[in-house]
C-alpha cells in the first residue's frame, strides 16, 4: 500500500508544473486596456450589427406607448453622438459631429453611416490606448471646470464602454418584441 500511495505521489507531480501556481494566468503588456479594448470593439460589432438588422419600418418604433421613451433610430442616433462626443474629448480635440443632432435623422442608411462613423472615429483612440495612457489627466475643457477634479483618459472610455452596453441592451428589447434575434444571440456568439 506504502508503495502504491508514492506511485500515486509521484505520478500526481508528473502532471503538475514546476511553475508556482496563482490561479491566474500572467497579464500580458496593458491588460487593462487590452481588456477595456475587446469588450469595446466586441460591442461596437453588436450595436452595429443591431443596427443593420432591425429593417428600417422598425426604425420610427418604440417599445411601448410612452412618447418620451426613444424610438429605435432615435437610440442609434443618440449613439452616433454620445461616440463621437466622448472619443472627441479624449482626444482633446473639437467634436467633430458639434452642431448636428444624430437624433433627427430619418432613415436607417443615415443613422447606420452615423453610427458606423462614430464609431469609425472611437477606433483609433480605443486602439492606440495604453495603460499609461488610460491614466493621463485629460484637460480641462474650459475654465469654469478648472476647479472640478482630473479627469482619466479612461474613466471617459469605462463610461463610454458602459453607456455603448447599456443602450445595446435597449437595442434587444426593441429587436425581441419584433422577434428579431439581436446580433449577441445569434450562433457562435
């Protein structure tokens, strides 16, 4: 039996590695923002796709009777904006969308090129993010906020992220009540 258990014993470390192990695999370089990045770009592609889907009737809908709630296209316009809005100041430049309104638009191809624009400007500033960069102070945008506290590169993309996946949400509910299968529903997703 004494023989058996230190066969068991040793087979047993032949199958566990030398390394210590943590439960946890290693981050690679920019964990953060490389995590920050794939939840981003993997949502984009549902809000966009959501977009494509829903036919254009479906557009002017919303998902009840209460006329403060937005319509579809509403939502996507509402989108289209709150990108550009959000990417424009963390890249510390003028929005490049000021002064028109996604919201307005009618017709699916004009809120889809919209949408698929702010989020065309969104890519570049996800995708040159690094963790050290996500933790520069962003300027402050006039001086009436100069008192307020530093802004984060990345608490305005977390917001951004979060936003983008909540109205996605919005975005399924319209989808299921015309018994459309949202984009994260689909197979292999």
């Amino acid at each position: 039996m004494k023989s058996f258990f230190l066969l068991m014993l040793f087979g047993f470390a032949l199958v566990v590695p030398a390394e210590p192990q943590t439960g946890q695999q290693t981050p690679g370089k920019d964990p953060l923002t490389t995590f920050l990045r794939a939840r981003y770009t993997r949502d984009r592609n549902f809000i966009a796709g959501a977009a494509e889907k829903m036919p254009e009737q479906f557009y002017g809908m919303r998902p009840g009777p209460q006329t403060e709630v937005r319509t579809f296209g509403e939502l996507v316009g509402h989108l289209a904006n709150y990108n550009f809005l959000v990417c424009s100041n963390v890249k510390g430049e003028k929005n490049p969308n000021e002064g028109n309104d996604f919201e307005k638009l009618q017709g699916k191809a004009q809120l889809v090129k919209a949408l698929n624009d702010a989020f065309s400007y969104c890519d570049s500033v996800y995708g040159s993010l690094t963790d050290a960069s996500a933790m520069e102070p962003l300027p402050a945008p006039s001086q009436k906020d100069a008192g307020r506290p530093v802004q984060l590169r990345v608490n305005l993309l977390i917001f951004n992220y979060a936003h983008n996946y909540e109205h996605y949400g919005n975005m399924v509910t319209y989808m299921r009540i015309k018994s459309i299968v949202p984009p994260s529903s689909e197979p292999g997703h």
